[in-house]
C-alpha cells in the first residue's frame, strides 16, 4: 500500500535544502533561519530543515494570504471528521 498526497504541489517551488530554504523565506525570516540550523547539533539538523522547508513552502503559496484571512474572518471552510471520513468511504479511499 502507498499514501499518495492529495494536494500536489509543485516539488520545485521550495528545494529541500539550506539554500532552498533561505531563497524563499523573507530577510528576518531567513536570519531567523540560519540561526536556528547553525545552532543546531547534528542529530538536529534535520528536524530544523524540514520545520523550515514547511514554513517555506506556506511562505510561497500563492493561496496562502487568502486562506490566512478567511481562517482569521472566520470564513474559512470546514468540516467535520466525522464528515471526512464518511466522504472518503463514499469514495473507496478508507482503507479499513
């Protein structure tokens, strides 16, 4: 069995790298950034990176303002898991 995401997005926006990652975040948030990897030990660095990567790819999202303000507005969509998990059922994704 394979988990596939739901919502693809485009693997290149945000590289998985030091460099990847500072390109696409903001200059405080860069420094930021780089102080949090250099302070890191080792068995750390990954963990930093991939927290970082994340925040980068939101950064980037082009939808990312707009869904922002309608979860601050309170417009935001939402639903159930009860709701969720009856659709995914619906639809044959439920692996039980």
């Amino acid at each position: 069995m394979t988990a596939q995401p739901i919502h693809h997005h485009e693997p290149d926006r945000v590289p998985r790298n030091a460099d990847g990652i500072a390109a696409a975040l903001s200059g405080e948030r860069r420094m930021e950034f780089y102080r949090e990897l250099l302070a890191a030990a080792p068995e750390q660095a990954e963990g930093v990176l991939r927290r970082w990567w994340c925040e980068a790819m939101l950064d980037t999202d082009t939808a990312g303002d707009r869904l922002t303000a309608a979860a601050l507005d309170g417009t935001l969509p939402t639903t159930t898991v009860e709701d969720l998990i009856a659709r995914r059922r619906q639809a044959g994704s439920l692996v039980e």
